[in-house]
C-alpha cells in the first residue's frame, strides 16, 4: 500500500487507459481533443480562466521551465520559503543567471510577512526592484500549508510576478490561481496519476513577459506551449497525457468542493489517531496540510517507517535532509484522501509503536 505524499497510489480506471492503444499525439486529432478536455478540466480543479499548459516532465520540470521562461540574467527575484522546496527556487534563479534574495522562515514557521515587506521595499528604494518572486504552496516535507494571500497582494501592489509550487496542493486543495501568474502542478501528487507530467496555470501577464524577452533554454520554455491548436512543440507523452486526463476527469466528476472535503476528512482522522497515539504534529494544526500529515518524532521516523513497511506492507515517508529521521510523513492525497485508508495506515503506525 503506497501511502507516501507522492507519487500516490493510482487507481484502477487510470491504470486501464495505460494499457490501451494510444494515439498517435502528432497526427491523431483525438490526442489533440484529449488534451484540450485535461487542460479545460485542470481549469475547473485549479478554478482559473488562465491557460493551462501539461509539459512531459516531472514537476521539477515545471519548477525549472516557469524560471527560465522568466527569469532573464540580471534578474532580481525574490525567493520566499519556509522549507526546501521554497529554498530551491534560489538555485534554479541562479542556474539561469538571475539573482535571488531568499528570505527563508524556519521550517516550522510561516512566512516572515514583515522581512518580505522590508525586501521588496528596499530593492525597489535601491532602484533595482524584484521582476518576479517564487514561494510554495504546501511545503510537503514538513507538511506545512502556507497562506499565500497577503503576500500575492503585496507581489501584485508592486508588479512582481509570482511564481507558485502547488504541486502537493492542487487538487487537494483550494489555491488562489487567479492571484498567481505561474502556478505549477504535478501529476503524481493530489491527481493520483503516475509521475511523468507537470501543470502550470499561466497568467495573461506572465505570457506577455514571456514574449518580451529572448529565451535563454528552449527545451525548459512554457512559451512554445501557448497555443497548440496547430500541433505540439514536439512528441507529447501520450500515455501520461491519457492517464491525467482520466484522473482529473474523476475529480471533476466528484465535484471538486467534495474532493477537498474528503481530503478534510482523512487529514483529520489522521490527526486525531496520531493524537491518540501521542504523535505531534509537525508543524502545528494551524497551518498542516489537508494533503499530508507529518508527524514530529524525533531521531525515530526511519526506524518507524522500515518497521512498518516490512511487517505491515505501507510505504510512508520520512522527513527530508536534517529532519529525515525526525518526521513521519502520511500522504492522504488523491486517492489516498479515504477515512478507510487512513484508519488502515494509523492502525498500522499503532501496532508498531505500541
Ligand atoms: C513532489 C513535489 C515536487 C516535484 O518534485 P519531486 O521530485 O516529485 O519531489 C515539487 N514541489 C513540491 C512541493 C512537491 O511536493
């Protein structure tokens, strides 16, 4: 039983269509029908009227290709984080010449509101003000879901283009799409479809930026992808493209208010068992994502896993970097968002640990 916060475990309907014939993506018109009906059902689940685009890649791919469509050398973003993934973004800016300013919260914080207000105000008095900004959504290795509002607002008050990884959110989740000018998706997390794919909900704003300026990579370019109504850049991945589509098909079909509160539902039964089970949570209730759980245990949480996957045959996962060995992580999402599942999981975690 996969149970870890990606890749989660795909359910039967999306795992039959891989099976089938595929159509040929550059010649056969019905690839060209499937992929408009994902990237318009992408538009119900991300609730935007912003193009969406499904690049073949893991959604790395779509962390890299929403920075170098971007970001051009010489460039000041603002990288605000409280975890790895939010940490990351600096390296990718780098990596395409940019400069970033990272102004990093600690792991079990939310964002600094004020040290980003003070950065944004000072490159701006230094005449040098940020172009575009990156930030995460749900910080899935320490659980954390971050409240992106207030500072989309202060982005958009000073025309800095944001740039968002709602990789582990989307789906499962409300995001605030309409506020973000790049905000990407995976197809292994909240989707339940295999890894292979990334979203990204593209703002008029962030095309016309994209136009503007001369790419500095090709292969990693949302730009090529704006319209496809004449054919793809090059060969999609049409097994991918087919299994997505299925899967975002049967979320649209739940209703997509249902899906979040299903994913309400396991994150709290998964909080109350670990409360019993007197397992804190990392971080606090406030800001733990619908979409997974991790608990804090400390210098215990790779022993736990192992033990529970070889006596009780569920893969969950550890923390990442310094704390792999003191979070336990659950990933109740997508499919895997079920009272049932989650039920089975904790009992698992209780016959160990009692
Ligand atoms: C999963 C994930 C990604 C994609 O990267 P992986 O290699 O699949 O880990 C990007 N951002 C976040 C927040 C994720 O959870």
């Amino acid at each position: 039983m996969l149970f870890t916060p990606g890749p989660t475990a795909v359910p039967p309907e999306v795992r039959d269509i891989m099976a089938q014939p595929q159509p040929n993506p550059d010649l056969d018109p019905t690839f060209g029908e499937t992929y408009a009906q994902l990237t318009a059902d992408l538009q119900t689940v991300y609730n935007t009227d912003h193009d969406i685009v499904v690049l073949g890649g893991e959604g790395i791919l779509g962390l890299e290709a929403a920075v170098a469509s971007i970001v051009e050398p010489g460039d000041r973003v603002l990288c605000i984080s409280n975890g790895r993934y939010g940490d990351g973004f600096a390296d990718f800016v780098t990596a395409y010449g940019g400069e970033p300013t990272l102004i990093s919260a600690p792991y079990d914080s939310g964002y600094d509101l004020d040290a980003i207000e003070n950065a944004v105000a000072a490159a701006a008095a230094d005449g040098a003000p940020f172009t575009a900004a990156t930030m995460v959504h749900c910080e899935t290795p320490t659980g954390t879901l971050n409240d992106l509002t207030p500072v989309l607002e202060l982005l958009k008050e000073h025309t800095i283009l944001s740039i968002v990884d709602a990789v582990s959110s989307v789906g499962g989740t409300p995001v605030p799409t309409d506020r973000i000018d790049i905000c990407l998706g995976g197809s292994q997390k909240c989707f339940s479809a295999p890894p292979g794919l990334t979203t990204a909900a593209i703002s008029d704003h962030a095309w016309e930026q994209m136009e503007k300026r001369n790419p500095t990579s090709l292969y990693t370019n949302f730009l090529p992808w704006k319209d496809v109504s004449e054919g793809f850049p090059y060969t999609h991945l049409d097994v991918l493209v087919s299994a997505l589509a299925v899967a975002v098909d049967r979320i649209v079909t739940e209703g997509v208010e249902n899906v979040y509160d299903r994913h309400t539902e396991a994150a709290d039964r998964c909080r109350e068992r670990g409360s019993e089970l007197r397992l804190p949570l990392y971080p606090d209730t406030e800001r733990s994502s619908p979409t997974v759980t991790a608990f804090y245990l400390p210098g215990n949480a790779t022993s736990i896993q192992k033990e529970v996957a070889e006596s009780e045959e569920i893969v969950l996962a550890t923390g990442l970097g310094e704390l792999e060995d003191d979070i336990l992580r659950i990933g109740h999402m997508g499919y895997n968002a079920d009272v049932s599942k989650v039920d089975q999981v904790m009992d698992a975690i209780a016959n160990i640990i009692e």
